[in-house]
C-alpha cells in the first residue's frame, strides 16, 4: 500500500451455534499501526483517538488517514495492544451469524510499515489480560513511583485512581490507553507527575478512547512525552491546573470531545499546534479558561479548533493570556466561538507568507465563523482580527494598543500585508472576504500612522457590513454614534506591559473621555465588568412612580431581570437572530418599562447569557438602584461652594412653582432675600441655582420655598 492508498478494511464472519453465556464479557484486542475503527454487525464498538476529522459514529473515508504514528507491539518502540471490554457477550452475540469489520489507517501514504491484528474473544470478566487494568483501582503516594513498561490499558468499565503525590514513571515509548476513566486529581503541595524513567529519552501520550465517563486530571504535570500528552476521541475531559514541559510535541489533540481546560500553561513547543480541537459533540461543551500560552515556533497556531456552532453548543475561551505568536492564537476555522477577557501580547509575523498574523481569526470549513469577542486587551500586534471566508464578528468593549507595522510582514510575493485593526480578509489568497462586523464599545490607542489612516484594511462596504458605535479610534471619527477619537488617558502607557500590569496600566484615569460614554453608559474599553449592565434608573430620588431600563452587556445575548424580592423573569432575547447581521440587536427587548411603584428604594436586578449560552450567576447580578417619593421634600439636597460661587440643588417637583432665598445671619436685623424664582417644571428632576455673589470668607444661609415668593 506504500504510496498508493492509507486505508485497509478487513472482515470476518462468524457464527455463534446457541446462547451464549450471560456471565461472559465480549472483549476486544486490537494491535496497530497506526489507526483503526472496529464495528460488529455494522454498528461502531470502537476507535482510536487518532484520525484525522474522525468523527464517533461516521465511518472514515477511503482516503481518510491518522492523524499521528502508532506503532504496533512488533514496531520499533512497539504499544502493547489495546484491549476493549464491550460488556456482556449475550446483549451482543444473538444466536447466529455476526460479522467483525475492521477499517485499518496509516499516517501518510508514504508509511512503510501498516498492521491490523483484531482479536475478539469470550472472556471471563474476573480475569484480565497483561498490561491491563479491568477493576477499579487506586495508586497512593506510598507505593509512588509506579513504572509503566509498554502501554498500559485501562478497560472499559473499569476506573484507575492516580491520587495526590503519585509519581507515573514511564519506559521508553510506553504510554497508557484509557477505555474506561482515569482520575488524577493532585493539590497544589502535592502534583500528579507524567514524566519518563530513568534511562528513558521520552514516553510517548495518554490516550483517551470513545466512552460516557469523564476522566479528570488536576495539578499535575507532564514531560518529555513524544506524542500529543493528551489524545482523546468520543469521550469528555476535564484538566485544571497542568503544566506541560521539555517536549516540542502538542499538549492536547481531541476528537469529537467536550473539554474544561482551566488555569494551565501551555508551552509553544516546536512544528506543532500545541491545542488541537476538532468536532463539537451535539451536547457537547468546551471551556477554556485561566491558560497561560507560549508562543509556538513555526508556522503554528496556538489554539486550531474546528467544530461547533450556534444554535449548537459553541467554544468559550475565557480570561486566557497569549504570550506571543507569529501566525494565529485562535484560528476559528468555520466555527463559533465566545471570547472575552482575554489578553493578547506580541502577535506579529516572523516570516513572509500569504497567511497574516492575527490574535483571532475565522476560517474556511463546513460552515462560517461567527465570533463574539468582548473585553479582550490587544497589545503590540499588527491586527486584532482577520475576517475572512464570510467569517462575521461582534467585537464590544475591548482595549487595543500599540498595534505597529512590520516590515517582515509580507506575503509570499513580496507584497506587503497592512497593518489595522480588523484585517477584513487575504484577497490575494483568492478568498472571500468577510461578511461584516458590529464594533462598539472599543479604544484603538497609540496606532502606527499607517493604521491610523487605513484602520480597518480590505474593509469594502460593497462585500461586508460594518457597524460601528460609542469607540475611540485615534486619528479618525469613524462615521457612527458616539464614536471619538480623543487620547483615552490610560494610567500608564509608556510603561512597560506585561501580563501582569497591562490591566492596571491601562486603566482609565479621571477625566477619560471614554468613561461612561460606551455603550449603555459603561466606560469604553476591557476593563468594566462582565455580564449585564443596567442604564436609566434615575440618579436622584425621584417622584416619578415610573421608570425605563435598558439591560445590555459586552457579549451578552439574552437577559433575565427581577424587581427587588420579585421573581426573575423568564430568558429575554436581546438579539433577533443567532446569526451575526448589521441589524443584530435592533430590537426593543432591551427596554424593562416599571410602573405604579410605591415610595420607598427600589432595586432591578439583571443576569446576562453569552454568547455561548452561559449564565451570568444570580449572586454577581448586576443591580440598579434608586428611591421614589412620591412628593419631592421641601429641602435643599446638596450645596457646594467654590471661591465666590456656591451651587446648590434640590428636586423640584413637576408643574410647582419655587423661590430660593438667603440671609447672612439668622436674627432679625437680617431679614430673607430673593436669590432666585423657579418657574415650573414640566417634569421633576434635580434642578441647580448658583450663588454668583457669596463671600468666600463669611457665612451665608439658604432656604427653599414653594410656591414662588412675590
């Protein structure tokens, strides 16, 4: 088969004479190189992680490949085979003829070596092969190290324990294969460690093959693996806290799983995309929260993903920090994601080619990327995004600074790549550009002069929609509402930024012309909080028994809401469509309009839903909160002297009538003086008369009277 074809099938009919023995499991063994998918009578009973856009259930294309090496037990730096224990023969061997198919992949075509050895066997489930963990089992730090020699399987059905301390040494090329679920959930005092034995140069992964469970593994670590440390297909994986160190291979390749990945580093590594995602499962979820990434060397990205979009379940990459890259931190290729607060750093290309250099970017596929990126900071970059292949995006309330030029950026002819904020496409990759973005919210900073002129590069209103609203963009006013371009006044620009500091050091200081002037009067930029915000409720106490809302949020999509000790409301769209349009959030279902209320404070209450369909929580609610009188008292609220001038404010009741005056002692031989007449109002509200002529240095008394004085 060398360099003529990469997949083998091969099958075998058997017959079963009677019923078979119900206390007998039906068990599989399979060796291989370097891929396989196993089926009994045509249904899938198993596969392994690593085909390339192999999907559980969807049998692989004649032409399909695997997406990485597997030598087989007779191979240099062989894996023992791995065994499947189907469960109970009887459910699954009905009297009569049954067939066994077997379809076997290569890496390449150019492979020299293929094996494909099944085994399916009648087995007592009491007795388990070499090499293999059929019943629940613990390792303890007081039997720490254990040595792993070959592949060590962990069959269905069956539970391997890794507690706190525990140490995994493992010979050369040998690595462990998780049918069942594996649990190794370290502390911080006392990690989990993956690591290679001594006289060892490397181990080679963990493999996790299709199943229901989900396997855990916390504060551990994990080094000098050879291949992906964590393949996985079909099945669900939950790592909190894992470093991953002196290996060039990827961290995570999964298949059709649902991931929680939380506050872990991910080392670059060298020619490989350190988190490999591809096929989003129908109930599926991914989570990518808390993760520190490297830069990858190469050509790579450092998050490829593939798989998942709306109304389906959909990535969240959340509060991330992306050290540096030279192609791509997120290639989204034609999938959906929600990104926030995340923090890009140094994302500039380090080499010519037709592919630009982007935190975020959409891709092509089965499908087109739609993106919500929301109080994300971009530092020291040449775009913050590339909209391509029809990809679309929301982009509110993120913070953009120092994004420059680079000479080096260029595609493979030798042409320049412009520099901007959004990068609306590569049209000299002959692909289409892309469909449109809503922006608002944003602060664009301290831009190269070529990207202050041209911000938006490709941008053509002829194939894409470009709403933007309430962000400052230095060196233009771009046509829309509240849009500025005025200096942000950030605590601390010239110093220097990393992960640590960016936030403090971009904080808005008093006086920004971007504070409360983003949407619904949030500040504009990253740095305000995440989920719902309320704007309209009123800012004095009011007699105004009634009062509109507007519930909105960076990245949020649908709201629920309560009044003081009320019940919440059911879920309220703030969009009209799961799909990205210029006219994305023109309804009024922002708008809460509250009546009749009684005196007294009174509290709404809101909770927003990403983008991903994940809820802000109930205690973290965003609340406003105002009172109501329903007859404005008869006094002066506030009162404020500067130099000469003294400025005073009190509520004044719709329809009435005032007059302020003052005397300069209290007795009678000063008697009350007009300052001034109020006409009436056609609505309550705080109203402010000034005292042009009160000495800076004597004492003067006010007072207020209703209805005005002859």
């Amino acid at each position: 088969m060398q360099n003529r074809y990469t997949t083998v099938y091969i099958r075998q009919t058997f017959s079963i004479a009677g019923p078979v023995d119900p206390s007998l499991h039906l068990r599989l063994t399979v060796d291989y190189d370097d891929a396989y998918v196993a089926y009994l009578d045509g249904q899938e009973i198993a596969r392994s992680a690593n085909i390339v856009g192999g999907t559980v259930g969807v049998e692989p294309a004649n032409t399909a490949r695997a997406s990485s090496t597997h030598e087989a037990s007779a191979g240099s730096g062989g894996n023992a085979p791995v065994v499947v224990n189907l469960g109970s023969a009887a459910s699954l061997l009905a009297t009569g003829d049954h067939i066994l198919a077997i379809i076997g992949l290569n890496e390449s075509t150019g492979s020299s070596d293929f094996s494909l050895i099944p085994n399916l066997l009648l087995v007592d489930p009491s007795v388990c092969p070499n090499n293999t963990i059929c019943q629940n089992t613990n390792w303890i730090a007081a039997n720490s190290p254990y040595v792993i020699s070959g592949f060590l399987n962990v069959a269905s059905g069956a539970t391997l324990t890794i507690e706190p301390g525990v140490t995994v040494l493992f010979n050369q090329g040998a690595g462990m294969e998780i049918d069942g679920r594996l649990i190794a959930e370290g502390t911080p005092e006392n990690r989990i460690v993956f690591t290679r034995n001594t006289g060892a140069t490397s181990w080679t992964q963990l493999i996790f093959n299709a199943n229901s469970t989900t396997s855990r593994i916390a504060h551990a670590e994990m080094d000098y693996f050879s291949a992906a440390a964590i393949e996985a297909a079909g099945t669900t994986l939950y790592l909190d806290t894992i470093e991953w160190t002196n290996s060039t291979a990827a961290c995570v390749d999964l298949h059709d799983c649902s991931i929680t990945l939380l506050n872990s580093y991910i080392p670059g590594g060298a020619g490989n995309e350190p988190f490999h995602f591809s096929g989003m499962p129908a109930n599926g979820h991914a989570l990518i929260k808390g993760c520190v990434f490297g830069a990858p060397r190469g050509y790579n990205d450092s998050i490829d993903f593939t798989g998942g979009n709306r109304p389906g379940p959909i990535a969240q990459f959340i509060d991330n920090v992306f050290l540096a890259a030279v192609d791509d931190c997120f290639d989204m290729d034609a999938t959906d994601a929600h990104i926030e607060g995340n923090i890009f750093l140094n994302v500039q290309q380090d080499a010519q080619r037709d592919s630009s250099s982007n935190p975020i970017t959409t891709g092509e596929g089965n499908g087109i990327s739609e993106l919500y990126i929301a109080r994300n900071i971009f530092f020291n970059c040449e775009h913050t995004l590339l909209l391509k292949d029809n990809g679309t995006a929301v982009m509110q309330n993120n913070t953009i600074v120092h994004l420059v030029t680079n000479a080096t950026a260029r595609t493979g002819a030798g042409n320049p790549i412009p520099p901007g904020i959004i990068l609306f496409g590569e049209p000299w990759r002959g692909r289409p550009l892309g469909g449109g973005a809503i922006y608002e919210g944003n602060i664009a900073h301290d831009l190269h002069p070529a990207i202050q002129a041209d911000p938006f590069p490709m941008y053509d209103p002829a194939s894409s929609f470009f709403v933007v609203s309430h962000s400052l963009t230095q060196g233009t006013n771009w046509p829309g509402e509240g849009n500025i371009s005025s200096d942000p006044l950030f605590a601390n620009l010239s110093g220097p930024m990393t992960a640590a500091n960016i936030r403090s050091n971009l904080a808005l200081l008093a006086g920004s012309p971007a504070i409360g002037t983003g949407p619904n009067g949030l500040d504009m930029g990253a740095l305000v909080p995440a989920g719902a915000s309320i704007s309209g409720a009123p800012a004095e106490p009011t007699t105004n028994s009634s009062v509109t809302l507007r519930i909105a949020g960076p990245g949020i999509v649908a709201y629920k809401w309560k009044l003081d000790t009320g019940a919440w409301s059911s879920e309220i769209p703030l969009t009209n469509s799961f799909l990205i349009t210029p006219t994305l959030f023109d309804s009024t279902n922002g708008l809460i309009h509250l009546s009749g209320l009684g005196d007294g404070s009174h509290t709404v209450y809101a909770i927003g839903k990403n983008s991903a369909g994940a809820w802000q929580e109930t205690n973290n609610a965003a609340a406003a909160t105002w009172t109501v009188q329903s007859s404005a008292p008869l006094e002066i609220t506030d009162a404020t002297r500067e130099g000469g001038v003294v400025a005073l404010k009190f509520i004044a009741e719709a329809g009435k009538t005032y007059t302020v005056q003052y005397r300069d002692a209290l007795d009678a031989a000063h008697p009350w003086l007009k300052l001034a007449d109020i006409p009436a109002q056609a609505s309550t509200g705080v109203y402010q008369v000034e005292d042009l002529n009160a000495n800076s240095t004597s004492t003067r008394f006010y007072r207020l009277v209703r209805p005005a004085q002859p």
